[in-house]
C-alpha cells in the first residue's frame, strides 16, 4: 500500500557559519508585474519559496534562474541579490528570514 503522505527534501542549505537564531520571521511578499527589486543585500540568511507568478532571481555572479509556483530559493546573508524581478505575470512568494533575538529583517540597496 502506498502510504497517504510522502516527503521529499526540496532545499538543504549548510549556512556558512553558525547563527544564533532567536525567531523566524515569515512575510507573504507580492510583488506587480514586471517589478524589479534592485540589488540588494539581507542582514540575515533568507530562504522563501514561490506560491504564485513567477520571478528572475539572481545572485551576483552566479547564472540566473526563473522560479515558479513550488520553486524554493536562500539568499545567503550579505549576498548581492543581483536580481529578483518579478515576470509579466507578477509574483507572490513567502520569505522566511532567520533573525537573531532582537534583530529586525533589513533589506539595503546596493550602489553598484
């Protein structure tokens, strides 16, 4: 018999050095379409998944990618998020941002 639930790992990341995480703050973020955040950087590790639309995301350096509906991505904390542009159709995504106690979710804009 095959069993009423199944589980697959989608994401494993190793962060880079220990952190001391006091809270998870999870955000529904939605962004119109063809909106683009800029590059950018986070305070902390951000990991978040796709629900809905779809988006170009990019580290600095690295190939870019288009995530859609299921997707999962981690932007690595002080990365250059070099592109994280909402498509024609627009995106929703939820964004999980491990945060020390006392530590408030920051995103900085980068002058390139």
């Amino acid at each position: 018999m095959t069993s009423p639930v199944t589980r697959e790992i989608v994401l494993d990341v190793t962060l880079p050095a220990p952190r001391v995480t006091g809270r998870v703050e999870v955000r529904e973020i939605r962004m119109r379409p063809d909106t683009a955040a800029g590059l950018h950087t986070h305070n902390g590790p951000v990991f978040g998944a796709v629900v809905a639309g779809s988006v170009v995301y990019q580290i600095d350096g690295q190939e870019a990618s288009t995530l859609r509906p299921g997707d999962v991505f981690y932007e690595p904390e002080g990365a250059r998020i070099a592109r994280f542009d909402a498509t024609g159709e627009g995106v929703t995504f939820l964004g999980y941002f491990l945060l020390a106690p006392g530590e408030q979710a920051e995103m900085t804009f980068v002058e390139d």
